[in-house]
C-alpha cells in the first residue's frame, strides 16, 4: 500500500482517478447514457442514495497519537479464510454494460489483490467461466432466489462445485426497484438479454426454455430479422447450442430465454421459512444481504445463518429507506460477536470503510466504485480503485493509532 503512495507521490500518474469524484466524473464522460443510468442510478427520487452518503458524513475519527503503528496488519478472518484486506467486490449484474471484459475483468483484479469476488446471479458471464480465470482468488455466490426450485437447486450445486466460500442470498430485491432513470430511457438490461448469462448457461433454466419455444412455431420461409433483445439473448446461449446458432435466429430459443427468465427471476413469495430449504441443499455458509431492520437481524439469528450483510442496495430499492451505515449500529447491537456482520452501500473510501469497521462491519463490500473503475481502464482499472481504498485504510489506520483491524471500534468515531 504504501508502495502505492509512494508511486503517486513521485509522479506516476494513477490508472484512474484517485479522488473519488473525479472518478466518478470520469466514468460518467466515458459510459453511455444507458449504462450511466443504470449503474449510477437509485430508486425513484434518489434519496437513499444520498442518504447513504450523509450516513458518513455524520460521523468523525478521532486518530491517536504515540501508538507503534509501524507493522499494520490489514487482513481479517471470514469464514475460514483469512483475507489480506477487509474488502470484498460487491456482486455487480450486467458488467458488459460498463466493459466488455465483464466480469472476467473483475475477475483479473480480484485474483491480482487475492480479495473475494461476490459472483452475481445477473453476472454477463457464466460462473465457471469466471472461477476459471479467478485462479485460485476467493469466490462467493450471489443468489437471487428463483421462483424455479430446480433453478436454484442447480445454482447452488454449481456455486459449490466453482469452489465458492459462501452463498449470499440478496432479499431487498425479488422485485426490481422504482429505477426512474432506467424508466426514462425505457431500459431494462434482462429484456435486452443482457446479464442473463448465469440462466442461459444452466441446465434446469434451459429446460425450461426449450419446453416453451416447443409451444411456438418456428419460423417459416426467410430467417426473419430479430429483435435486438432476441440477439443478445441468442449470443449469451449460443455457446451451449453449439452447431444450432444459425437455426437458432429462425427459433423462437431466444425470445423464450428473455420471457423464460422474466417469468422466473425472483420469488416474492419467499419467506423466513424457506431458508431451511436452502440450509438442507447446501453446507455452504449462508450469508443474507439486504438486512436493515434489527428484527431481521433477530430473525436471522433464529433462522441459524451464517452472515449478514446490511445494504440497501445502494440505494436502488427502496427510495427514502435509511441510509445503510444508519442501519448498522442497530443490527450490530442485536448480532453481537455471534456472526459476521458485512456492510456496503456508500463507500467510496478508505476512511469510510474504517468508519463502518468501527461501527461493527467485519468487512465491506463496494460496488459503483470499481464498476468505474472498470468502465475507465477494465481490469487494470477496477483493481486500481480497489488498492486506493485499500492503501487509503492503511494510511488511515496508521495515522488513527490503530494496527489492526480487530482494533478498529466505536472509540475512534465521534458525531460530526
Ligand atoms: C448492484 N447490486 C447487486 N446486488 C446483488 O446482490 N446482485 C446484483 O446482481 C447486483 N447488481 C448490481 C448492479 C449495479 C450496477 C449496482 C450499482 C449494484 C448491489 C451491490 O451488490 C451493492 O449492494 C451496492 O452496489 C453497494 O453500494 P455502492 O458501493 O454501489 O454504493
């Protein structure tokens, strides 16, 4: 980290930008409107997502003086691993809207910093695909939980079988949220085919998929022109149909897969009891994301799970919820030492991500930022923004009087 300092200190100029809202300008002059929209984006009048900012701001760290901070260790222990730094890479849908790279990108940077990869459900890149170029770098599995069982079933089979560390279970968005910006450009990535490819490349979904195009008729005469969301649906399936791609345009597959996944995406129905489902399919640790309300994370305890992880999402759910790190002193309060407690939602820092540690996050995750990242430099990009914060909490514990993470707690922090 502090190589990295000392890199900028003697004029090597960052692959990005190091200020987090020159970042953010930066990206936003290089993404289109669309993908602008749709990873800057929150729900409805944008709220929460300022809310989650303020959150920060309403707190101060009070560094200490005349402590040996020479050695520092930054690492922490999360189910049964040990990680080099408290910092993980939020499960982001739809990557090839930011880069073509994707999630393989992510991937690369995740492997170079040895930092787990949240593979999401939305994922433009099949999961084996990307444990393959994860390497031997730390994985978790994000599930959106299917109104298909066998769907889930077999995502969570090949979530084991890739090697993952923990299952995240995201619950704040079995529907998508108000997303006004997405509204006005009348954008919908799933209905466009995109981020689909974690369902077009599973078995239990393809079955599901083909058993609906047998009920239409193929195309008679000329291939007929497809729509564009056909097209993107047909390339992210195309590589399990291998010889059919050319049959595949005068089928109705792809528009099948887009309906298909439409009709299953998420289970609204879903309720506490259910998780005893999950806990039977898998040993894998369970990790709930989206928690808020201190009696959820009551319930979660009872319900026997292995983490949480309060978010809102980053604001895209739920417009006028509570800021995130708002959220977290309650939960903390009810969880005590008894599971880890993981936090994201507006970090965009070092010094925030210290200020959720104190405030009883064992880790955090971050997403908008590296997605910027990504968006400016690919994976070279991604992995720069994740070292700055990385090498901004260093710095910060060192100049706190703090040498490990462990030491970070509710002392260090006053109101604003
Ligand atoms: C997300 N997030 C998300 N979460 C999840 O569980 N599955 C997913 O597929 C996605 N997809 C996704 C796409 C985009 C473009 C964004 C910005 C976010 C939410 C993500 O995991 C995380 O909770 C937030 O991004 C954290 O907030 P910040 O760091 O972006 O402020």
């Amino acid at each position: 980290q502090s190589r990295l300092y000392r890199a900028g200190v003697f004029g090597r100029r960052p692959v990005v930008p190091v200020e987090p809202d020159a970042l953010e300008a930066a990206a936003r002059a290089r993404m289109s409107d669309v993908a602008w929209a749709y990873v800057a984006g929150g729900a409805g009048r944008q709220r929460t997502v300022q809310a989650n900012r303020d959150a920060f701001d309403r707190h101060r760290i009070v560094p200490r003086m005349l402590v040996d901070v020479e050695h520092r260790d930054t690492s922490v222990e999360l189910f049964g691993r040990r990680l080099p730094a408290p910092l993980l890479f939020a499960p982001v849908g739809v990557l090839e809207l930011a880069h073509q790279d994707a999630d393989h990108a992510i991937a690369r940077a995740a492997r170079a910093l040895d930092l787990p990869m949240v593979i999401s459900s939305q994922a433009s890149v099949p999961m084996e695909d990307v444990a393959a170029t994860l390497g031997d770098a730390p994985r978790w599995f994000q599930l959106y939980w299917s109104k298909d069982d066998d769907v889930v079933d077999s995502f969570v089979a090949r979530a084991e079988k890739i090697g993952c560390d923990a299952l995240v279970v995201t619950l704040d968005t079995h529907v998508l949220g108000w997303r006004t910006h997405d509204l006005d450009l009348a954008y919908l990535p799933f209905a466009r085919g995109e981020g689909i490819a974690q369902y077009t490349s599973d078995p239990a979904f393809r079955r599901l998929v083909e058993a609906r195009a047998a009920t239409r008729a193929p195309a008679d005469g000329p291939t007929p022109r497809p729509t564009p969301s056909a097209v993107r649906a047909l390339h992210s399936m195309a590589r399990h149909y291998p010889g059919r791609t050319r049959d595949n345009l005068r089928s109705p597959l792809p528009r099948a897969a887009v309906e298909t996944f439409l009709e299953v995406f998420s289970r609204s129905s879903l309720t506490w009891s259910d998780l005893a489902r999950l806990r039977e399919r898998t040993t894998l640790p369970i990790v709930l994301k989206g928690i808020q309300h201190p009696g959820d994370a009551t319930l979660a305890l009872e319900h026997g799970v292995d983490g949480i992880v309060v978010s809102n999402h980053g604001g895209r759910q739920v417009d006028g919820a509570i800021g995130a790190l708002d959220a977290l002193p309650a939960v903390v309060e009810v969880v005590g030492d008894r599971i880890p407690v993981l936090f994201d939602s507006g970090i965009r820092s070092g010094a925030d991500v210290v200020t959720a540690l104190a405030l009883g996050a064992r880790a955090v995750l971050l997403g908008r930022p590296w997605v910027y990242g990504l968006a400016l430099a690919g994976a070279e990009g991604a992995r720069a923004v994740m070292q700055h914060v990385w090498a901004e909490l260093d710095l910060t514990m060192a100049l706190s009087g703090v040498r490990s993470v462990e030491e970070i707690g509710a002392d260090l922090l006053a109101p604003a």
